[in-house]
C-alpha cells in the first residue's frame, strides 16, 4: 500500500477517485431537483473546498453563482472551536438568493454553525448546506445537513483539498491519518500497587489495549473455557497459573494487527514468563518498550489489600494468603526487573499518592519513552 508522508504524519489511502466522482453525481444531482428553475449562488467555504467545488461546477448544469467564504478552526488534526472569517463576502450578493453552502467536510460542526450564523444575517431567501464528507461521530450540532456525500468514520483525512497543516491539498484521492504505534510496556508492581487502577486510566487516554491476566483469568473462568477451568484450580489455591495457559490467552489477543499499544497488568511474573514474552511478541512484530515499575511501601501494600478483600470478595482477604502472594512476587516476580534493566527498558514511578498523581507520573515516563523511539 502506498503511504504518503505530510511534516510528522503518515496517511494510508482511503477513498479513491470513482467513490469520490459517485458521491459528486449524486450531490449535483440533489442540488439539481432542488433548484427547480431557479439560479442557486452557491457559497464555496476556502480553502479545503476548492476542488470540490470545481468538481461539482462542472457536473451541475443550470445557471449558477459562484461566491467564496474563508473561515478557519482547524490547527493539525484537531478543531479549535474557535472559527474566524478570513475573506467575508457583501450582504447583498446573498440577499434574497436561494443558497447552498458548499463544504468540504463537517466534524464538530462549529465552522457549520458559525456559516449559517453570518449568512443567515445577510437575508438568503433559503439556505441549504452541502458537503462532500461528514462525520456523524464528531458532529456536535443539531443543524440539518441538507445535502451530504460520504459519511466517514472519525478519522482524520487529507487530499482533494483538504489539508493536514496546508499539505495535502493537492493528492487527487483521499489519505486517512495512519494510527501510529503507540508503546508496549509491563505495568509492573506488587499486588496491590494500583496497576488495575493505574492501567485503566492509561488506557482510556492513550487509546492502548489493556491486557490484564487476572481479568483475563476472571473472563475465561466464568465462562467455563478449558483454559478458564484449568486456570481456576491453581488460583484457589493462590498459586500461579502454569505458562502455557497464560500465553495461549495473550497470543489471542495481541494477534490483532489494528492495536495501537499494549499495557500487560499481571504479566509477566517469571523471568522464564519474560522471555517467552519477548518471543511471542517478536513473533508478531512487536517489541517491549518498557517495564514501567509503580512503587509501594509493604505496609501499605498489605492495608490496602485488606480492605480490598473487604469490599471486593476476591481470594486475598486474608493475611496469610496475602503474605503467601507478596512473597511469591518478591521470590519470583521480582526478579523480572533485572531481566528488563539489562535490557535498559527498566523505569520507575513512585506509587503512593493521589491516583491522579500517580497516572501523571507514568504518563512522564511514557512520553519520554515515546520521544526516544
Ligand atoms: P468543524 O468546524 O469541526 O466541523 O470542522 C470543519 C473544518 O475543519 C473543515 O472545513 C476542515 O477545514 C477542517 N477539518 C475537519 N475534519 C478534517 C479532516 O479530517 N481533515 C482535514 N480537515 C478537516
Ligand atoms: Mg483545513
């Protein structure tokens, strides 16, 4: 597939020439019925609509006027909200005229609003709005679009016309922004630490895919698969599940080529579990960036487990099954740092504070992570 490059960006190719020609005919042809014998001055909103509405011109054949508006409210990829008229155009070339905005896509919504706001003060005798894409997803706002194209998904798109910070412009077919790859590191710690908490967040605000072999365990036992059932007998007695059934449950879900970044809770808990980490995600192409490790006092570690036996009801609420765990993290799980520090991905975060505290701690040591790769 052949990608194209824009300042930092990568774009895949996304809708060809003849889909854009269709949604084209069959605007023109909307406009066309909606017309009737009457001359449309039709508003071509600068710059992203430029070959649209050249495109368009030419497949519509009544009398028509062509008036140019220039707002802007994008900066990069993300809309500002904030819309500002750069070229404005005389009240009275709209003043009882029968009026299609011409758009070249419509996100929020807020350069939409902001268009029919100003015109609608200069009188149209009626105001309609056309656009070549529209993303329902992103849209914020209840004005009827009248006349649309394509509805696309919320990505991000540039070509005919439409721009990723002025470049882009001029590619004949549409490019869809290309998910960059994120990070894939071990949230590593005790139990009771706060990575189930921590990961949570992290991975509402990155976008990443959560791995957490608890909730893995959890899922597969309580719905009775034989690897659930396997798993289950080892857990009640606080002992840890045998390799072999913890891969076969990651290798499922890290064979999804679409994941932006992984965040491991719970795994891995051996060094002998860290190689073969290391070998399954080499398999797909994939690499572990880092071992990002959340730092808790023991005394602390053992109150909050307490309580959490308290409230949860899961197996740890007692002392002595929750000394049998810590002890099993520091015989055998501990020792995973070494294996990650000789391969200098090994970072710190102390973990006792707010959660909010603490989640921004770690969102540090991953964006400097980010910014070395
Ligand atoms: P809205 O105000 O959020 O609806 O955004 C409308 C304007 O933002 C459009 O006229 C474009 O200039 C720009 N825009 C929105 N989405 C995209 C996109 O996916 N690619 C490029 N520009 C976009
Ligand atoms: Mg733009």
């Amino acid at each position: 597939m052949k990608e194209i490059r824009l300042h930092d960006k990568t774009f895949v190719p996304y809708i060809n020439k003849d889909k854009i020609a269709q949604a084209i005919a069959k605007l023109s042809s909307q406009i066309d019925d909606y017309a009737q014998d009457e001359t449309i001055v039709f508003v071509v909103v600068l710059k992203g609509s430029f070959i649209f509405a050249a495109d368009l011109a030419k497949s519509y054949n009544k009398n028509a006027i062509f008036e140019f508006y220039r707002l802007k409210s994008y900066e990069g990829t993300t809309s500002t909200g904030n819309v500002q008229i750069l070229v404005d155009i005389d009240d009275e070339l709209i003043k009882n005229k029968k009026v299609v905005v011409i758009e070249d896509i419509v996100d929020s919504g807020n350069t939409l609003e902001k268009i029919i706001e100003e015109l609608t003060k200069k009188q149209p005798a009626d105001l309609k709005i056309a656009t070549l894409f529209y993303k329902p997803k992103a849209y914020t706002k209840d004005f009827k679009i009248d006349f649309v194209g394509m509805e696309i998904p919320n990505d991000f798109i540039v070509g005919y016309g439409l721009d990723y910070n002025e470049l882009g412009r001029n590619l004949p077919e549409i490019y869809r922004l290309k998910e960059e790859k994120m990070i894939d590191f071990i949230l590593f710690g005790p139990p009771g630490a706060g990575k189930g908490t921590q990961a949570q967040i992290l991975k509402d605000k990155l976008g990443l895919t959560y791995i957490a072999t608890g909730d893995l365990f959890r899922h597969h036992i309580k719905n009775q698969t034989p690897l659930g059932q396997k798993a289950k007998s080892y857990i009640d007695k606080g002992d840890l599940v045998p390799d072999e059934i913890t891969i076969d449950m990651i290798k499922e879900i890290i064979s999804d080529p679409n994941i932006k970044g992984i965040i491991f809770d719970g795994f891995p808990r051996t060094v002998k579990q860290a190689e073969f980490l290391d070998k399954l995600m080499a398999e797909k192409g994939l690499i572990i960036d880092a071992l990002i490790a959340l730092n808790v006092p023991e005394e602390r570690l053992i109150k909050r487990l307490l309580q959490r036996g308290q409230t949860s009801g899961r197996s740890d609420d007692n002392e002595q099954t929750i000394k049998h765990r810590l002890d099993l993290y520091h015989q055998k799980t501990e020792p995973v740092k070494e294996y990650y520090k000789k391969q200098n991905k090994y970072h710190e975060v102390h973990g006792v504070g707010t959660i909010e505290e603490v989640n921004q701690r770690l969102l540090d040591v991953i964006n400097s992570i980010k910014l070395r790769s």
